[in-house]
C-alpha cells in the first residue's frame, strides 16, 4: 500500500518521494519533508508497535516544527482500522499538521489466527486507490494547495 502511495505520489513531477520503513525514520527525515502519507498496519485495534515507535521516537523533537504541513492516512486492517486511523490522527494534531483527506483503510477481514499471521495480498482495486491517494497528496503540493 505504500509503495503504491509512493508510485503514485511520483508521478508529479518536482516532487521528491522518500518511502521509508518507519524504524528507519528519524525526527530529521520528518523536518526535512514538505507532507506526509502515515502508512500502518493495524494491530490489536492499535497502529502497530513500530508505528507507536516510530511516533515515540519523533514527537518532541518535531513539535512546533511542523504545523501546517499536509499529511494523510493508510491502514491495512484485519476488520475496522477506525481507531489506528484515530491514533494518528491524534499525534497528528498534537504536530499542528493539516488532514487533507479522510484515512484510506484497506481491510483484509482476516479475523482467524491463520489468517491474522498470513501475508496479505492486496487487490489491484485497492492497490490503484492508494497509488491515487499518494497522486493526490504530490498534485495538491506541487500546486501550493497544501
């Protein structure tokens, strides 16, 4: 799903995509972007652990520093995903960010213990969803919408 935000969010041209997994993102990766797509699987009804880190990691050094920048959501969620998109959301606010969209939730309704642990095959459908809201967010930047 963040690849295909990515791809799309490439076909603008002048805008520079960085796809980073979140334990390789650090409070200067954050400072140094102009918008942001949050991408997260949802576990436990929660963003996941690496996500939590992720946020843990960059909230304070980041604070103040970046209000008003775009940002959008992505969740990959067994069922809901409502309350991750929530969570972020939440930090998101706390960073002073804009939401330039509703959260994108792809739901996978795996709901059996093999089928939670599974790999998961996204749709093409979806995949084109999330490759158009990575447009979208590159588009709205590369014209000053943001």
């Amino acid at each position: 799903m963040a690849a295909a935000a990515a791809q799309g969010a490439g076909s603008e041209a002048g805008v520079i995509i960085r796809l980073l997994k979140a334990p390789d993102a650090g409070p200067d990766d954050v400072l140094a972007a102009d918008g942001y797509i949050f991408a997260a699987p949802e576990n436990l009804a929660a963003i996941s652990g690496m996500m939590k880190d992720f946020f843990d990691r960059c909230y304070y050094p980041c604070l103040e520093r970046l209000n008003g920048r775009p940002y959008a959501t992505l969740i990959c969620a067994g069922s809901d995903g409502s309350n991750a998109a929530r969570q972020i959301a939440r930090i998101a606010t706390g960073w002073r960010l804009k939401d330039i969209a509703e959260p994108l939730i792809i739901c996978t309704r795996a709901q059996t213990p093999e089928a939670i642990s599974a790999v998961k095959t996204i749709g093409q459908d979806d995949i084109s969803r999330c490759e158009a809201f990575g447009a979208a967010l590159a588009t709205g930047l590369a014209l000053g919408v943001f």
